[in-house]
C-alpha cells in the first residue's frame, strides 16, 4: 500500500461495529493525574476535547469504586461529582462529541497496586486474593 492509499485510508471514517467513527485513529488510554479529588475537571475537558479530532478517544482508566482509586488524582465514575446532573463527565463526552469524535470510558480498578495513602477514607484496597500483610519496620 502506498503512502497517500495509507494517509487515505487513515483519515477515511470506519465503522467499529455501530459505532460510526470519523476516521480510523484511536487515543488509547493514558493516566494523567490531573482529577483533583477524583473529580474530573475543566483541564480534563479542555485535555479530551483538543484531542476529538480522533475517530476514538480512550478515556484515562476511571474508577468504578472508591476502592479503586488507588493511584494519584484518578478520576472516578461514580459519586454525583463525578456524574450528576450533566456534571464533569458529562461536559467532557459533550466537548469530544461536539467536535465529532466517539469516547470510551476506560474503567480500572487499581487493586493490589493501589497505595493506602491515595485511598478516599473509608476506602479499601482489594485484591482478587488475599493481600499478604508484610510489616513494615524503619531504620
Ligand atoms: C502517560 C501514560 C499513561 C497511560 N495510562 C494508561 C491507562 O490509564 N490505562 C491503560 O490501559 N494504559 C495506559 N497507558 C498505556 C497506553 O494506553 C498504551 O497502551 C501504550 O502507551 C501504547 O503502547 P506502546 O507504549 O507499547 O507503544 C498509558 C501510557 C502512558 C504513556
């Protein structure tokens, strides 16, 4: 395949099952920590709606629980901050659908790799098996 058949090819819509994209190029998910207490924010709409000129846009692993919330200013997808009312996540698939793009929400559950620090409090961390408790002793 030439390079103008590819570049065609490339900026040319696809259908990924019923979803109509309006080209063949997708931004994978990518964590950037930037969800000040795990709320998504008008940086985060400014950040997804820059990049909707892709035919699909991977949302940043998202949390379903506050369990999962494990690494730093994640975002989550589940309080009312987070989805109410037309609130951030809302505004955010608005902006990308506005200029044309289609978005997935990545969920992830940060699980065993979690840090306690960054847990909401009341939150737990979790793990699919038993988490081995190793003490930790200083100096
Ligand atoms: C800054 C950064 C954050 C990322 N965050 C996530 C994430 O939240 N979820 C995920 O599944 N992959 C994440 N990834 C992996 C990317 O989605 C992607 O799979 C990878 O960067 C592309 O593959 P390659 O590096 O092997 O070329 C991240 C990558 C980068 C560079």
């Amino acid at each position: 395949m030439s390079n103008s058949t590819a570049r065609k090819q490339l900026f040319s819509p696809y259908k990924l099952g019923s979803y109509p994209l309006q080209n063949h190029l997708v931004m994978s998910p990518m964590t950037r920590n930037r969800a000040i207490g795990n709320v998504p924010n008008d940086l985060m709409v400014k950040y997804y709606a820059q990049r909707a000129t892709a035919g699909l846009i991977v949302t940043e692993g998202t949390s379903p629980s506050e369990n999962g919330l494990g690494y730093s200013r994640i975002p989550g997808v589940f309080s009312a901050a987070q989805v109410a009312g037309g609130r951030f996540w809302a505004r955010v698939t608005k902006a990308v659908h506005a200029k044309g793009a289609t978005i997935f929400i990545q969920l992830m559950h940060t699980r065993r790799i979690a840090h306690p620090l960054n847990l909401p409090q009341g939150a737990h961390m979790l793990a699919p098996q038993p988490l081995l408790h190793i003490p930790m002793h200083r100096g």
